[in-house]
C-alpha cells in the first residue's frame, strides 16, 4: 500500500541519509513511489541497504548534488545550517524541512499513530509493540529509532491504518506528532545542551502529551493537562519475578488480578517495565492476551541494548546503548543479577552530557570495581573543558583515593581502539561478562574487531 500519497513530492533529498530514522524515512518515502536521493558523509551497512533500493547517494555534502528536480530537502539534526547542501536548496526555491518536522508529516497518512516517547527505555519499548502488533496481524508501519532483532531493521513497511513509532525529545521532536496514543516511559534531566533543567523538559512533555489522544504512563510522573484524557499504567505490575542469564519469568496483575504469567527474554529489571507498557498499549488496541504473551516470549530485542558479540577465553562480551547516568545504574544492576565478574567499559556520549550530569556519572560509576573509560564521543560537539572521559577519570580516581581502597579497584583511561581490544583479550579470562556501555562508535568498533576471531 502506498501510504504517503498526501506529502505530492516527486523527488525527496535526505541530507544525513544514512542515520538510523532518516534511513527509515527514506525506505518508507521509496516504498510510496516517490523519487529519493541523498547524502552522508560516512559509508555503512545501512547506506548500504539504501543503494541496494536503487537510491543515489553521494559521499559528501555539496552544493552540486542539489538538482532542480529535487522538490522537497529534508536535513537530520546532525546537520546545521550552513551545511552547503542546505543553502543551495534555499537558493533554489526548495522547500526545506529538519527530519522531525518531516516525521511529523509523514504520520498524517496512518490512520491511528502510537508514539511512544520517554527519556530511557523507548527503542525497546517501541520494537516490542512493533512486534505485538506483527504478531497480531495488524500489518503495521513502525519506525525504530534502533535495529529490531527479530524485524529485522529499523523500518518495517506495513499498511496504513497503525504506525507505531519512537518519538525523540531532543530539541523537542516530538512536537510535530498527534498520536491516537502516546506512552512516556520516563522523565529525566537529558540533553542539557538544550533543556536549562528538569522543568524545561517535564514541559517539553507535558506539550507532547497535550497533543495526544491518551497517555500511557507511570505512576510517577504527574502531568498538567489541558483536554488529555490520561491513561496510566498504574494498573499494570509485574509479581514474583524470577530471573536467569537469559531474562525473568513474572506474574502479569492488572488492578490486582492476575492476567498472565509472562517470559521475557532480555536481562534488566527496566525492561519488565517496558513491557508492561507494551501490554497496556497492545490491550488498549484490542489485541488478545494469548498472542501479546507468545510476542513478548518471542522478542528477541534491540540491537546493542544487551546485545552479546563475542566470547573471548569463555567471557561474553556485550554492548549495550545506555549513555546517561540512570541508564548505566540500570544496565549495571541487570548485568550484575546474570553475571558475578564483569569488567565495564564505557564511552561517555556528549561532553555537554557528561558535564551536566557529571556529578551523577560519578556517583554511578565510582561504585564499579573495574572500569574503563574511553575517550568521549562528541557527536556534534566541540571539546567542552570538565565534560570529557579524561575529566571522569581524574574524578574517580581521587575518589578511590579518598574512599582508601585503590589497591582493590582497577581503572583506567584509554583513547585507542588497539589498546582496548588487547586489554579485552588479556583480561577476558578473569571475567564472565565485559560490558561495553555507551551510545558512541566503540560498540561498533569492538564488534567488527572482536568478531574476526568468533
């Protein structure tokens, strides 16, 4: 079914085409009819998949790639406004437009829109409705903002009355979508490079609920609504929890009585919460118990959300995206029920974030007793003096200082890709899992190293 009828384009230029929901974006746009094209100045498996589609994409950003057939420039947040692609199109009469703007768009064309926002645990709440939905037969479209293992991609093409999709509240993305249902996981201090605080984007959310036909969400966030009709997922809990190396079998209660005993294949407490919004928002849809229970039991994840790449010397090593203080203390907490030894490597993300939230990184990381800290990834930052990987390190190491016991507690700074993958390999044999944490390139770096020899 060609669902996007109603953006009338004939040919769409995605600058920044390779990220993972312009990439999205750009398969939906093709799989409507529509002319695309684009550019990325990296190479990857996904550009890949793009020029595999028939799309054009240029290896750099030049004014020469802008054409005048083009009608319509969509940019990632990546890119800034004197990106030489940008002010050519400008030049040129064409409409311009930034990806979430463009998201926005692209929704009108589905009937009923699940949105599902929050400041940690969206992607894999987003895939496993995805997944629920797919397992009913509800042929949706859903839009990821990472890589479903069973699904097999970050976009999948479906027909036109659902679209589920990850709604980003960076610089407030979010804004342009009116979903039938929107779910907000959480609401932490992130992104401090443009919220001033916590009540910067509680409002930032509070907005996004406002446009949104009903909430799925905790307890424990309160918010101020004009004509929302708020559905909480107070009712849903999860009892008698038992977990393994491969995830928990629970107790499923709504309002007090039981619904249903669950199996979810994943390690961490925090994704037992995201499935119970799964639940909450698959019931809402009308789908039945018996197949929402054997789409969960059947979900096999996100890729780098726990995700196992290798086994050196009997050791799994695994990577998982968490970034920001309450995403480590929980990635930490799930890994540490499944494994006794592990040895954590992390990359911060940002040096904005790690400055802002400096003091809680700390608290976090100082409880680790071997750590490894890489150098910063900056994204789309310049170095920011006090928020780097080497600031955190200088940090923790007085506190073990302080705290008298050094001797009993390894850390370290290291700033090359060699250097660590030797350190991996020398010290797998006296761990039973290393951690990799962060949402930067070292992930993806360690898994085409270590995968050579696995």
């Amino acid at each position: 079914m060609k669902n996007l009828s109603k953006l009338h384009k004939s040919h769409i230029y995605f600058i920044g085409i390779g990220g993972i929901s312009m990439s999205g974006l750009a398969k939906m746009v093709v799989d409507s009819g529509i002319k695309v094209s684009g550019s990325d100045s990296g190479s990857s498996a996904e550009i890949q998949v793009l020029e595999d589609m028939g799309i054009t994409i240029f290896k750099s950003h030049d004014e020469k790639n802008i054409s005048k057939d083009i009608d319509l420039v969509v940019f990632s947040g990546a890119i800034n406004a004197t990106n030489p692609e940008i002010i050519r199109a400008k030049e040129l009469g064409i409409e311009v437009v930034e990806r979430s703007e463009f998201l926005g768009v692209v929704s009108q064309s589905y009937d009923k829109v699940v949105a599902i926002a929050g400041t940690h645990g969206k992607t894999t709440t987003t895939a496993l409705i995805g997944e629920i939905f797919v397992k009913a037969e509800k042929n949706p479209t859903i839009h990821i903002g990472g890589e479903s293992v069973s699904l097999k991609g970050n976009t999948i093409i479906g027909g036109s009355e659902y679209f589920i999709v990850e709604a980003c509240e960076y610089r407030e993305s979010f804004r342009y979508l009116r979903p039938h249902i929107g779910v907000i996981t959480n609401i932490d201090l992130d992104h401090v490079d443009y919220y001033s605080g916590i009540g910067a984007i509680q409002s930032a959310f509070e907005r996004f609920a406002d446009n949104c036909g009903s909430i799925v969400c905790p307890r424990d966030i309160t918010l101020k609504k004009s004509g929302t009709i708020i559905n909480s997922a107070d009712g849903w809990e999860a009892r008698f929890i038992k977990g393994d190396t491969c995830g928990y079998l629970f107790a499923v209660y709504f309002k007090a009585h039981f619904w249903a005993e669950v199996r979810l294949n994943m390690i961490g407490l925090h994704n037992i919460t995201n499935t119970l919004f799964a639940i909450a928002v698959a019931v809402e849809c009308g789908i039945d118990k018996d197949t929402i229970v054997d789409a969960i039991a059947g979900f096999l994840g996100v890729g780098r959300r726990y995700e196992k790449i290798a086994t050196c010397d009997g050791c799994n090593v695994i990577i998982d995206y968490a970034h920001h203080p309450t995403e480590l203390k929980c990635s930490i907490e799930g890994i540490s029920g499944a494994y006794s030894r592990v040895l954590y490597i992390f990359q911060p993300h940002t040096y904005s974030r790690t400055l802002g939230l400096f003091d809680e990184f700390v608290e976090v990381l100082s409880e680790l007793n071997d750590l490894v800290l890489f150098k910063t990834y900056p994204a789309r930052e310049d170095v920011i003096v006090g928020g780097t990987a080497m600031d955190l390190y200088h940090k923790l190491i007085a506190e073990k200082i302080d705290k008298t016991s050094i001797e009993n507690r390894a850390i370290r700074y290291m700033d090359d890709i060699v250097d660590i993958e030797k350190y991996i390999r020398k010290k797998a044999g006296d761990f039973d899992c290393i951690l990799v944490l962060g949402a930067g390139d070292l992930a993806d770096k360690l898994k085409k190293r270590l995968k050579k020899e696995n």
